[in-house]
C-alpha cells in the first residue's frame, strides 16, 4: 500500500481553516504571518494585522486558509479570548532570542488555552531564529518534551525565520495539517501506538478489502485497495517494495496470500511515525468516516419518512448484496453462521460507556481444522473483539464444544451486545442444531431489522461494505389504504400480529413457524416477540413471514394506541379447538381488534387458527365457528396441529390473505349500524342534493319564462 499525497487527501469537508497566532509582544508574530503570505520580509508591520488569507491552492490540501493576528496587551485580552475559542488550530509563538517567552508558553500560555477551554491543536513555532546567540544553540528537542508531555495539545513544533525566510511557510502548513489530519484521534503519543478506535477503523476496512477472506490483502486487493483510496494504481514492483519494509519490520505481517491485518496496521501507525498523517486519513474519510473516526451521519439516515401504514423493505440489490456475503463463507454446500453482525462496542479514551458500531464477523465452518483449537482460543484471549473472520473447520463435536465455549464465556471476552443477541431478534429467526443460521434464516434477520428499524439495517449494511446508494437498499412500500382499493399488496413482507388466550398454542405456532419441534412443557409469554422465516408461496414466489406475539394480558395496552394495528398485515386469533373458553376469548379478541380498526382506519384482514386439533374438539365447536365466521365475513378456522406436525399449509394461508387486504376483513355489529347510518346519512343528503339541483333549474327555467314573457308584451 503505497501512501497517496496530501493532494490526494480528503480534507473532512471542511472549506476553511481559521488560524489564530498568539504569543508575547515582539515575538514575531505579524511578520510571521506577512513573510508567509507575501513571501518576503516585511520592512514595517502594524500591530495587529487585519485577517489574512490564504488561497485554496497556496497548499496541497486545497483548503483556503484564514490567519488571525492578535495583541497581547491587557486591553485586549477579551478579544484575544473570543478569537481563541473560534480557533480551528492556534499557532504559539516565542522569539529564539529571548529565552523568557519560551517559558512563558508553560507558565502562561498553554493554561491560558486550558482555562478558555480552547480543545484544538496548538504549534509552537520559535520565530526569530536569525537573532539566536550562535553560542546558545540548543536542542529543540529535548527543550520542548517535557512541555509536550505536559501539554498533550501541542502537534509539533519547528523554528523560523521571517527575515530569512526559513521554514515559514511549513508553519501554516503544520497548523493545516493539525486540523486536517488530526494526530489525536488516531495515535497515542505517550504509548506509541494506533488507538483502540482507529484499530477498530482499520480492521474494518481490512476486512471490506479482504474479498476472498483468506486473512490477508493479495496483490489485486491491495491494488484495488490503492485505486479506491487514491484514485491510482500500484506497480508490482511498490507492491513488492510496501511488503519488503513491513516484512522486515515485522515477519508475521505477510505471509503466503499477502499482508496480513497486522501488517496492515504496522504501515499505518509507520505512516503516523513519519508524519504522514494524511495517508490514514485519506483511507479512512474514503471508507466513511469523520474526524471522530464514526460513520458520517450523511451514510446513516436517522429515520425513514412513511406512512404508519407503510413499512421498509430490502430492495433485491440489498438482498443479492447479503447473499453474496453469506456465499464467501460457503464450503461444500454447508454454511454455518454462529455469530454475524455489528456490535456495540463499549470502548473510547474519555467515556468508556462511548458506543461505536464496527463490523466483525465471526464464521464456522464444518469439516476439518484449519487452526489449532488452542491458538484461536489464545488470540482471543489477547483480543477476543477481534473485527476479523476466524474461519475454523473441525468435526461436529469439536466444534459444538467450541460453541459452547463461547456461549459460557461470551460476557468475559466479548465487551458488546449483538443486534441479533437480543430482542427482539435473538430468537426470531431459525436456526441449526449448533446455534447456526443458514440462508433464509440469515435473511430473515435482516428483513426484521429493516421493517423493524430500517436506520439500523442501513447502518449495518453500510458497515459490512454496502457501497451503493442508500435508495437502491431500500424501498418503502405502498400504502395498505391503497393495496386495499387495488385489492392487491406488492409487499415481499408481511407482519401478522398473533392473539389468542394463554394456553390456546400461539407459541407453538411462532416456533413451528422456525422450524422448532413441538414440546408438551408450557412457558407463558409475558412479553412481545418475534418469529420470521421465508415462505415458499405460490408460483415458486418466496415471501418473508414476520409473526409478532401479543401476550393477552397486554392486549388493552397494545390496542390504547390509535396506530397500533397500523403496521399489521393480517391478525390471526388462536385458540385451543378442545376448549370453549378458549374460543369464547379468543373471538372476544377478535371483536376488540376489529372494533379497533374499524375506528382507528386501520382495518386489517383475520383469520383464525384451531390449534390442537389433534384433541377431540368442544360441543358446538363446528356450529360456533361456522357462526361467527358468517357473521364477522371472514373464512372459517384453519385447524391445525403443532403437535402432529399438520400444518395445513397455515402459513401460506396467512401470506395469501396479507396479499388480498380487502378481503377477510371483519365487521362488528358495531360496525355494521356505523355503515349503515353512513349510508343513510348520505342518501339523505343525495336526496337534499337531488332536490335542491331540481328547485334551481325550476328557478332558472321560471327566470326565463318571465324573460321571454316580458320581451313578448
């Protein structure tokens, strides 16, 4: 990887740079600034200059750069504060040849800047340095550590001369550079080393440029890695030469396939040494990233504007993007993701509770071993949020010990929290027998992330590498008002809301729906959850089915929101078909979520399912059901039974009657009269409408009989 220029660096965004000098009087700072913008030495200065710029193209960043000259009188103290605390950076000035304002940087200026709160990069420039005593000569060096140690502020220093014209422009320069390509928010000068958030940069980008996921950056990637950084192409001999110097440096930073993530690191905290801040800074504003070194806000909307009646859907260049992400783990036919996502990472310098999203990716694979159990569990012992694919191929019972390793053992060596490790999503989706997610179900996830919080299925597509345009991930759907008047949905998703009383089987409805064997013990569902998966529909069309469980005791919670059907595909209402209590609640559910759409607008299609047909079912059950459903308009109950494994297709049912929404719609009783009186109501006022259009034209015609009767006499 071969550093680009500072001309081929991306300035943050900004499109000025304002410089404050500041300094005791007669240090030199007026003709500092004068010699660098007009390139010669000044005969006579003012006191105070007036704002000077320089052009965009005076330096290579091509950003215009503002200089702001200051007193140090007393009189002017406030105004030398005010312009402080607009400084972008501040340039120090002490004169070579008086030692006592080199002092006073320490004792005066630098906690001048502390208390003002002045937060910017400060260069300390020794102007002046035509007029040092030849016999005072000393070492900038070790004169100025022990002030940088104390002042961490401090971005460099360098001395001048204004009158010889020595290292005056590199002032400005530095300053530039300072707030261009700032030190601090990537490397630790006590330390030396790159830090924890810019590693976790790095590896990222490391990991969107290793295609192949072979653990290292080969000639092509490192190439395309270049040209996408630099808009230029490396030669094979600077490919040969960027590997020589890190494999010198550092042996374990290449290997066979090419640089290695730690070689990748080494370069750039090697760039960082030499002073070549702006290549790391290129690579990580071209990958996205701020001065904080997050994820411009500009790449994650904050919200999706829609209806509440409209949801999110990933567009198919979204999903075939996903697939390909999956694909690069494929081996024989057999994929096995136990962990995959964005965590949120609990790490910064000053606020440990600091949340910063980055992509990992943690991937096994069935077979034979591809690194030692020992070695891997070691590496992560070291770094077990290591943003890097672990690929490690084993026999099954090596690999679910390995598993369960790392479920004991998660809280300790992973400092994060999954999107998928919680709810609503860590049990939403099915799974393999080891914890794994195959395609669908890996899909599934990201369909429930999208409908549920498309910002944060943006977020995570963009940190996994979505390059393309936010509006080719996503696609908001069609209003529900208007699928019901073209009696057709156009959704790839659809969310159907599960009621029913306790023990009526809507849990094992959700976990058949994921593939899960029945069980006989019963755990009561006290809160919302989610279950989703892919249906083969009609047509060989596939559809995702998002079942979201309301628990009956929060029922009259969930339906005090006006809009709370407003994001409902369809509503099913289970019920125990032995049972005629459970039936009796379970259509008294039914009339209260139909009541409540029926006046909320948003009316949405039901069905019901007759769980545990496998037991004989209650007197009166085929009358009851077959009443109801005449009364309300809607098809008679789907029996079914989780137990036997008999289905009857239920959750192809459900997609079909979410395609149809003007059909399967209940009507209360309620709701009948309301029709009823608004028909009559509007046939009143046809009638009123009807009569008073003919008493006008009786008018007009008698208007004009009058007219012609007139004209006639």
């Amino acid at each position: 990887m071969a550093g680009g220029s500072a001309g081929n660096a991306i300035s943050g965004g900004r499109t000025n740079v304002r410089v404050v000098v500041a300094g005791d009087l007669g240090t030199g700072k007026s003709s500092l600034i004068v010699t660098a913008a007009a390139e010669t030495f000044p005969g006579n200065v003012p006191p105070v200059l007036p704002p000077t710029l320089l052009p965009a193209d005076f330096y290579p960043d091509r950003v215009p750069l503002t200089i702001i000259d200051t007193s140090s009188s007393l009189e002017n103290r406030g105004k030398l504060a005010e312009e402080l605390r607009r400084a972008d950076a501040v340039v120090l000035t002490y004169a070579c040849d008086q030692p006592a304002t080199l002092d006073r940087l320490s004792t005066f200026w630098l906690p001048e800047l502390r208390r003002l709160e002045v937060k910017v990069p400060v260069i300390v420039v020794g102007c002046k340095l035509d007029l040092r005593d030849e016999q005072q000569q000393l070492n900038l060096e070790q004169v100025m550590s022990p002030i940088m140690q104390q002042f961490r502020e401090i971005e460099t220093c360098i001395e001048c001369s204004a009158f010889n014209q020595i290292q005056v422009p590199e002032v400005f320069y530095y300053a530039q550079k300072a707030v261009l390509h700032p030190t601090a928010p990537l490397f630790d000068q006590e330390t030396q080393t790159l830090k924890s958030r810019c590693v976790r940069a790095l590896k990222r980008i490391f990991i969107l440029c290793d295609h192949d996921r072979d653990g290292a950056l080969s000639d092509a990637e490192l190439n395309d890695f270049q040209v996408k950084c630099f808009n230029a192409p490396l030669q094979p001999s600077e490919i040969m030469g960027v590997k020589k110097v890190v494999q010198e440096k550092l042996p374990e930073g290449v290997n066979d396939h090419g640089l290695t993530l730690t070689g990748f690191l080494f370069l750039h905290a090697l760039f960082i040494e030499k002073g070549r801040l702006e290549t790391t800074w290129t690579v990580l504003r071209k990958f996205g990233y701020d001065n904080d070194i997050k994820l411009r806000d500009n790449l994650l909307p904050a919200s999706f504007k829609r209806a509440p009646d409209q949801s999110v859907e990933l567009t198919n260049d979204a999903v075939e993007f996903l697939k390909g992400i999956f694909f690069l783990f494929d081996i024989d036919g057999v994929c096995n993701i136990l962990c995959f996502g964005l965590c949120n990472c609990h790490y910064g310098e000053d606020d440990p509770f600091e949340v910063q999203k980055e992509a990992w990716m943690i991937i096994f694979f069935e077979g034979s071993l591809y690194f030692k159990l020992p070695s891997v569990l070691r590496s992560y012992k070291i770094q077990f949020n290591l943003t890097y694919s672990i690929l490690i191929r084993m026999e099954p019972y090596d690999l679910l010990s390995l598993t369960i390793f790392f479920q004991l053992h998660q809280k300790d060596y992973f400092p994060c929290t999954f999107p998928w490790g919680e709810a609503p999503y860590a049990d939403a989706a099915e799974k393999t027998a080891l914890g794994g997610l195959l395609l669908d179900g890996f899909l599934s996830e990201w369909a429930l992330m999208t409908l549920l919080d498309p910002a944060c299925s943006l977020a995570n597509l963009t940190y996994i590498g979505y390059a393309g345009d936010p509006a080719s991930a996503f696609r908001v759907t069609r209003r529900r008002r208007l699928d019901r008047k073209k009696q057709q949905s156009e959704r790839n998703v659809f969310q159907c809301f599960v009621f029913g009383p306790k023990y009526a089987g809507k849990s094992a409805l959700l976990n058949s729906h994921l593939g899960r064997p029945f069980s006989d013990n019963y755990i009561p569902t006290t809160d919302e959850c989610y279950a989703v998966n892919v249906v083969d529909h009609i047509g060989g069309a596939k559809k995702t089915l998002v079942l979201r469980e309301i628990p009956e005791v929060g029922v009259g919670t969930f339906l005090s929101n006006k809009e709370s059907l407003a994001a409902c595909d369809i509503a099913v209402f289970v019920h125990d078909s032995s049972d005629e209590n459970s039936w009796k609640r379970a259509t008294e559910l039914l009339v209260e979520v139909a009541s409540h759409g029926e006046e909320s607008g948003f009316e949405v299609p039901c069905l019901i399912i007759a769980a545990k047909d496998d037991l004989d079912p209650y007197p009166m059950a085929i009358q009851n059901s077959t009443r109801v459903s005449q009364d309300m308009g809607i098809e008679a109950p789907i029996p079914v039974s989780m137990k036997l494994g008999d289905f009857n297709n239920v959750f192809r049912k459900i997609i079909s009657a979410a395609e149809h929404p003007h059909l399967s719609i209940p009507e209360t009783e309620a709701g009948r009269n309301r029709k009823q009186y608004h028909r009559l109501v509007n046939r009143s006022l046809m009638f009123v409408s009807v009569g008073a259009a003919v008493a006008i034209v009786g008018l007009a015609a008698y208007r004009v009989y009058i007219a012609r009767k007139n004209t006639s006499s």
